[in-house]
C-alpha cells in the first residue's frame, strides 16, 4: 500500500492524501500530522517487513490510521 503524501495549506490545515483515503488536521490547538515507521520481524518465518503509520494528533489525542485500521487514543503506540 502506498504512503500518505504530507502536505500543509497556508491556513495551518494538514493533510494525508493517498489514493484511497484523506486525512486533515485542522490548527484547532496543537496539532501533528506524521508517520510512524518500524521494522517488524516475524517470528515464525524470520523475516522482516517494514510498517508505516500516520498518525495525527490533536491537543494529545492520537489518531493511528493503517491501511483501513483507525485507532483513537492518547497513548503513544508504535508499529
């Protein structure tokens, strides 16, 4: 799957765009728009795959957006 392109407009609104999905940020207080990235090792089989998230936050609460999973939390999870 392909990863969100980050973008900003002039007024502080942030933006994910992928072909499939759109997530936006308004400036409403402190707000983050990035991705998350790790390397996952599976143990079975040894091998590696990489995994990227986005994330955005707003005033502490975190939304984790993978292929069509969302979570919503304020806990700062990782892949």
């Amino acid at each position: 799957m392909e990863a969100f392109e980050l973008s900003e407009d002039a007024d502080g609104t942030r933006h994910a765009v992928r072909a499939d999905q759109v997530v936006s940020v308004l400036p409403d207080g402190e707000a983050r728009l990035f991705h998350r990235n790790a390397i996952r090792k599976h143990l079975g089989s040894g091998e590696t795959e990489r995994v990227r998230w986005l994330v955005a936050e707003l005033d502490g609460v975190r939304v984790y957006v993978h292929h069509q999973e969302i979570v919503i939390t304020k806990r700062d999870l990782y892949p």
